[in-house]
C-alpha cells in the first residue's frame, strides 16, 4: 500500500523545532548523537525462500526460511514478516543462512534455528527461542551446515520430539544423525545408519510420527534413503518395498538420470500418521533435477503394489507403496501440456491440510521443469493423490503454451501494492535461472518452488516460495478438479517484510527524482524513486548481476552500469554488459561496444565510473591478462583506449572526482594513482612519500562531491586516511580506528563550509569508549570525533558496502549481503512517519 500523501516523507524537511534542534546539538557538540531509525528498501523478496513451516496449533503463526538472509516470522497484526536473525554480526556472518527451522507442537513460543550459510566456514550454531524469535539463545554446532548449497532446498532436518519437547533432532550433512536433549543447547551424534550420507547432503528430513510415541522417519539424500525407527532411535530400518530404481517408460532417450533411482526430498505424514507422503527427484536442486516421483507409503500396510490408485476395498489393507505422480496415468486435470519438453522435472515441496482427518488433502510442486514448455505447477490433490488439479495450468492466461504464470498484474500485495520487478522485463533467458517469463504480461508462475505451505489454521490459504518471492492464495480449494469445469485461483504476492538482495553497488546522485539508485546479485537493478514502496527493474539489458554503477558529478542525470547476463547482443550491434542513462535511469542506452575483454562469457565485468562532466566514462575490466589501465571512452562506448602512464592493471579500486572534469583516482598494488586528462594516462605517488603505510591493501578511494581532490581512503585495521591534494599526500584520520567500510553524506546542519561532509564508517572507533565495537558509527566534523549510529540489533550480518545520502544529513544506506538495503535515518518527525508498516518496515533504537 502507498504512503499517504498527506504524511511527510522521509527526503522532505522536518519540522522547525526539529531543526532547531539538530542546529543546537551540532554547535555545542564535535558529532551529535541522535537516535537512528532503520528502514529497509522496499524490494519484497528478492532471493530465494527454501522453506515455509506453519504451526500445527496456533493460527497464523508462520516461518519462513532463505538460503543467505535468515528466517521471518509472519506477523498477522503487521501484515508482514518479522526478520529473526537481525543481530548477526559481521564476525559471524556465515549465521546469517538458515538451513531449517523446527517449531516445538506442544509450544507454540518455541522455535529452532539451524544456522550456517556454507560447510567450508566453521561457523554454524543453533538458535534457540522461547519467545517466537523475539530474542534467541546461540549455541556452537558441532558440526558445519549449508543453507546456500545444494540440497538447501530439501527438509525439514530439524525436529522436536512432540512427546519430549525438550528432545531435538538433527540431520546434518556430513556427520550423520544428531540428537539434543537439553534444547538444543548440547548434541550427541546417535546414528548407526550406513555412510550413504557423506556426499555434503546427508540427511534431508527428520520427520516425527505426533501420532505413535517412539516412530521416526529420515530422509537421506541416497537412492532407497527412507529410514524408520520406531523405538525412538534406539534401531533403524529401511522403508520396506521403497522406489530405488527408476521405471524407464519415465526416462528420455539420450537424458540419463544423474542418480541410480529416485533420492527423497521432502516427506509429510497424515494426521493420523498412517500415510507417508514423499516428494523424489534424480538430483538435490533446487537446480538440475531432470526427473521425479510422489509417492505414498502406507504405514500400517502389508501389500506392495506400485498401482496408481490410492483406494482398497474394507476387506483389504492399502497397496504398501502407491505412485501417485502429478500427470501419470491421465491423473491430472488438466491433461499435461503436450509436448512436455526436457527435462520433465523433480519433485519436492509438499505440504498437507491438516484439517483433513483422512490425510488425503494435499499440495505439491514440481521441480526444475526449465526451459520449458511445460515449466513447473503447483498441484492439489483431495483424495490422496489418485487425481490431481494443475494449478499452475488453471491459473494462466490460455495461449500460453505451457509456459505457466500470472498476470504482471497479479503481482501485487494483497492491499493492491504493486512489485513491479517481478516482471524481469521480460528480457531473454540470463543467469537469473530463466527468471523472466517468455511470455510478455506474464510473471512466471515460479521457479525452484520448494518452499511450500498449507496454513494449518486456514488450509484454503497456501503460499509457495520461489528463487524471488512469495505467492500465496486463500481459495485454492476453488480449483476443483472435475470433468469439465474449475474455477481459477486468485493469487498474490505475500513477501512484504521479507528483504533478502545481495547488494553489489549503489549509488546516491546529489540531485535527480531519486536518492538512490541499486545494483544487485540475481535480480539486477531498481532506481528507488519511493524507498518504501517496490520499483520497477531497471529496462534492459538486464543484467543477472549488475556490479558496479556511477554518476557524473556536475551531470548527476548521466548514471552509467555495467554487469554480467550470458547474452550476446553483438547481433545488435551494442554491448549488452554495459550501458548509460541520461535521465537518472530511466531509460538505458547500451554502449555501442564493451571494453575490450568484456562479453557475454564474463562473469564479473567490472567497475565504470564516469567524469564530473559526464564527457568520459572508465571501465576497469579486471580481466588480469590485460596488462593496462583501465579503459577510457570519451564517445559513449564506440570506442575504448589504454592508458598511458604508471597504472599498468585493471584496477577494482577506481573512482572519478566529483567536481573536477576529467580526475580520476586509482589503488592498486599498495600505491594511488592519479588521471587528470580524462584516463588517458595515470601518475603514480608512492606511499613513502605520500604518507600512507608501506604495505597497504588497497581501496576504492571516496571522494567529497563538494569539493575536487579531497579524498578517504578505508584501510581495514591499518585505519582511515584522508587527502585534500589529490592524493599526493594523506594523513591518517585518527587513531584508533579500524575502517572496513568508508562513505560521505550531507553535512550537519550547523555545519557551516559549503564543502563539509558527514563521514559514516563501518569499523570500530577506540575513542568510542565503551562502544568501540564493531559497528556503523557517523562523524560530523572530519572524523575528529564519532558517535556509534547503530546497536547489536541492527547488524544484518555485516555490510558490502555503506553509502551516505548527499542530500539527507544523517542518512546512510547498508548494502548488505542478503539482508537487501538498509537506510537509517535521525528519528524525528521526518522520518518516523514514512513507513508502510505492510511493505517495508521500520526499526527504531
């Protein structure tokens, strides 16, 4: 929903006495301390949901998990989710992934945590909360997880034992079956299953059977991978009579499965725990799955069959194992589109009504059906998978040849807020993972579409995530499967809350419709004309990852970007990795050739900045065959020239003066470079006589927009260095500090050089006192003094980079690295309004 109008924004003045009031502070004090307030830039998702938990007793209270950028908790109330894992710091930023969550059935204030983005960190823990996530206690795991490798997909591999609420069990990658009895605050490995699991997956699912005390099933990631104990883990067998091999009717010609039978993904038992419902496919995903089953066990059974029917007469007991595969044996309405091209998929998520006494009510996705047609569904089943309706083919449009995908026009929150992006302009196939649809008008129905829910309290609600997003409904029951007729489902985007970018670039111009202008992993990039509300992508090209941006200093309408996208667009007759906007991004004009080295095959394209007069752009290539400076076009892209002169690499670290025409600075190698004739040749100044420490790691120099040839330069813990000579000579700023990330804003009001800045610095300051931690801190008066501007709650794993607001004092923005972006602002009037509570959010301390 849009702000009202009537409410100050947060770029509008505050009120006099506000200003009075920072006016005072500021002449009586070096750097004001004032209470911040944090925001996030409204995206609405942005990377992959890998799972989505409900509580079985309590309404509304929903889970969701993300591969790099923690876990939410859906609050009813603010119609909106709730980020849990905030409080990580930068130090321990591999806690920043979630790999799964367990809620305790008996409890609904609890709930559990497994933490690690990557096996190779040695950082993964449990968190542990009796307040719904509101606060956590952290506890090392002894062993490594994965939230963003393969498999995260799959689960969940945490579970409370609902008849021993303070057992937790955990099925962990590489060591096997792990078990707490004390909250998860100490574990003990308690497997005797074979090592099929030592392949980085291990044990996908830990499922408990809330029906028989003592009976638990484990999913491995292996063929034949279905274990059941029902003496509480005390001995465990093989599920008698499962799929270990694949029917070659289902198999292409040419297209061997990656595994020697279906490897179980998810699994779901019946209320009453009679039925076992399993998701399979050929590879872990949430890419490359080719092929795929479902199929149901019958717990209690005593027969085998592999018949596609899921009744018995009263006389008999249930087949043991039944196929009930979405599309087999014409048990899907409607048919399956017809030619399904490959691959045809796998299966996995899966969740069940759990209002059903009889189990038979359920949802599942397919998996991995990319390029298409057809591409992935959504299927719902009512009497235990013997038929099934294709929602995903009901909700589109006719005429889409088996490309499925909602209207752009359904993409949209459910108070009518639109997300724009979600279209991916429709451009070709990137690196997004066919994240546009091929159909213009259309959102794609979904891809990587593992996580999957029916809400427990309202099972008509059901919400699916994708690599982007989430969508949800509250009447898919409205699809009912008959003969002839069904209804369609009204879909949504229910996301709002949940900001989960990787941040590569932003930039902030002095002037212009808006303050900032982003660059993202997977999704490219927006200019946020309303930091609250979700923007169109940036048009084409799109980039999958757009990694560096500029503007010009004196032309602040001239923005330049350069990123990766797979695509060859010579054919045009244009560089389709790098373009320029003359009107603040509005619209883009591809540079008639990239710098030389740069085409559709790379994959990191390097850095552009552009002049303060907007006459000459620089790319660095970072391409390390290449034994020149970074190139130089003063023709908008027709051609590009080496530089003459001391810089002899393609520098990461590269910026442009922002008042001075034809300026540009440069680190590498420990020495600052310097260009003033437009990159055509770069001079050097060697740290021993310029003032900075002999053997530095270099960084991209930041300049004052204000004023030509002041610069910082952010050396870690060697400290934060300043020039106001073009760099031939620095002076380290203060001691003490350790400067990991460096940025200027709108100087304080009191302020009264026309070329003063705000200096904001992510680091620690010693002079600090008791808040010399590492943290985001802001000074008003050259870094003579500083005052720490956010708390322990508002860390966000760390930045990748920070940016100040040229034209808010106080305001900087956190690029972070799956958390989105961040801004905080001075609280007060000006900003304490310029919320919307369902969209974005606002943290106060």
């Amino acid at each position: 929903m849009a702000r009202p109008r009537s409410q100050p924004r947060l770029a509008s003045l505050a009120s006099l006495a506000v200003t009075a009031a920072l006016l005072l502070a500021a002449s009586h004090a070096e750097t004001a301390s004032y209470p911040y307030q944090f925001s996030h830039v409204a995206v609405t998702g942005g990377g992959y949901i890998t799972g989505l938990v409900g509580h079985p007793t309590e309404a509304n209270l929903l889970y969701a998990r993300t591969d790099i950028g923690g876990a939410y908790r859906w609050s009813e109330p603010d119609n909106k989710w709730i980020a849990l894992t905030d409080f990580v710091s930068q130090a321990d930023s591999n806690l920043l992934g979630t790999e799964a969550i367990a809620l305790d059935p008996t409890d609904p204030a609890r709930v559990y945590l497994a933490q690690g983005r990557y096996l190779a960190s040695n950082a993964s823990a449990f968190f542990a909360s009796a307040d719904r996530g509101a606060s956590f206690a952290v506890h090392p795991a002894p062993f490594p997880m994965g939230s963003n490798e393969l498999g995260r997909n799959n689960g969940e591999r945490l579970a409370v034992n609902p008849f021993a609420a303070h057992q937790l069990w955990f099925g962990s990658r590489t060591q096997g079956l792990w078990r707490s009895d004390d909250y998860a605050a100490t574990w003990t490995n308690v497997t005797t299953l074979p090592d099929a699991f030592a392949n980085t997956m291990g044990i996908y699912f830990v499922l408990f059977d809330a029906a028989r005390n003592g009976t638990v099933y484990l999913g491995g990631s292996t063929p034949g991978g279905l274990y059941v104990s029902h003496d509480g883990g005390a001995s465990w067998a093989a599920l008698p009579g499962q799929p270990t091999a694949w029917d070659s009717a289902t198999l292409a010609a040419g297209h061997p499965p990656y595994s020697d039978g279906p490897q179980p993904m998810k699994a779901v038992l019946a209320p009453d725990g009679n039925t076992l419902y399993v998701t399979y496919a050929d590879y872990p995903g949430p890419y490359g799955a080719q092929y795929g089953y479902v199929y149901k066990y019958a717990t209690r059974g005593r027969t085998n069959s592999s018949s596609s029917s899921s009744s018995s007469s009263s006389s008999s007991p249930p087949p043991l194992w039944t196929n009930i595969t979405p599309g087999t044996n014409n048990n899907s309405f409607p048919p399956p589109y017809e030619p399904q091209a490959f691959p045809g998929g796998g299966f996995c998520g899966i969740s069940l009504d759990l209002s059903d006494p009889t189990g038979q009510t359920l949802v599942v996705t397919s998996l991995d059906r990319d390029p298409g047609p057809a591409l992935d569904s959504l299927y719902l089943s009512r009497d235990g998978g013997a038929t099934w309706t294709d929602i995903a083919q009901l909700s589109s449009p006719s005429g889409t040849g088996g490309y499925w995908g909602h209207p752009i026009a359904q993409a949209k929150l459910a108070n009518g807020t639109a997300v724009p992006w979600l279209s991916f302009d429709w451009g070709d196939e990137w690196g997004g993972y066919g994240a546009p649809s091929p159909i213009y008008g259309l959102a794609k129905f979904g891809w990587w579409m593992t996580a999957l829910l029916m809400d427990p309290s309202r099972p008509g609600h059901v919400l699916y995530g994708t690599g982007a997003t989430i969508w949800a409904t509250d009447n898919i029951f409205a699809a009912a499967a008959a003969a002839t007729t069904t209804q369609s489902v009204a879909w949504y985007i229910q996301a709002q809350g949940i900001e989960e970018t990787y941040v590569e670039t932003m930039i902030s111009p002095s002037s212009g419709p808006a303050h900032l202008l982003s660059g993202f992993g997977d999704i490219n990039g927006m200019r946020h004309d309303d930091l609250f509300v979700p923007q169109p992508m940036f048009a084409l090209p799109a980039f999958s990852n757009l990694d560096s941006m500029d503007w010009a200093g004196q032309l602040p309408s001239l923005v330049a970007r350069v990123g990766d996208c797979g695509l060859n667009f010579s054919v045009y007759g244009a560089c389709g990795q790098g373009a320029y906007s003359t009107d603040s991004g509005a619209n883009w004009t591809m540079f008639a050739h990239c710098a030389p080295g740069i085409n559709e095959t790379t994959t990191d394209d390097g850095v552009i900045v552009i002049d303060a007069a907007g006459d000459v752009f620089v790319w660095s290539t970072l391409l390390a065959q290449q034994a020149n400076g970074p190139w130089a076009s003063v023709d908008g892209g027709a051609t590009w020239a080496a530089p003459a002169g001391d810089l002899t690499a393609q520098t990461a670290f590269l910026a442009a003066d922002k008042v001075q025409p034809a300026t540009f600075y440069a680190c590498e190698s420990g020495t600052v470079y310097v260009s003033t004739d437009g990159g055509q040749s770069y001079n050097a100044t060697p740290p021993a006589s310029s003032g900075l420490p002999a053997g530095l790691q270099c960084a991209t120099p930041v300049v004052n927009f204000h004023k030509a040839g002041e610069l910082w330069l952010a050396l870690g813990a060697r400290g934060l260095y300043h020039s106001d000579d073009f760099g031939s000579t620095w002076t380290e700023v203060a001691p003490g500090l350790q400067a990991n990330y460096f940025s200027v804003g709108k100087a304080a009001p009191a302020r009264r050089d026309e070329t003063a800045v705000a200096l904001f610095l992510w680091g620690t300051v010693a002079s600090a006192g008791p808040h010399a931690v590492d943290g985001l801190y802001r000074s008003d008066d050259g870094g003579a003094t500083w005052t720490r501007v956010n708390d322990d709650a508002h860390q966000y794993g760390g930045p990748n980079l920070i940016l100040g607001d040229p034209r808010v004092y106080g305001r900087v923005y956190i690029g972070t690295a799956g958390r989105g972006i961040v801004f905080g602002d001075i609280a007060g009037p000006a900003s304490a309004s310029g919320s919307v509570a369902n969209v974005a959010g606002t943290q106060g301390i």
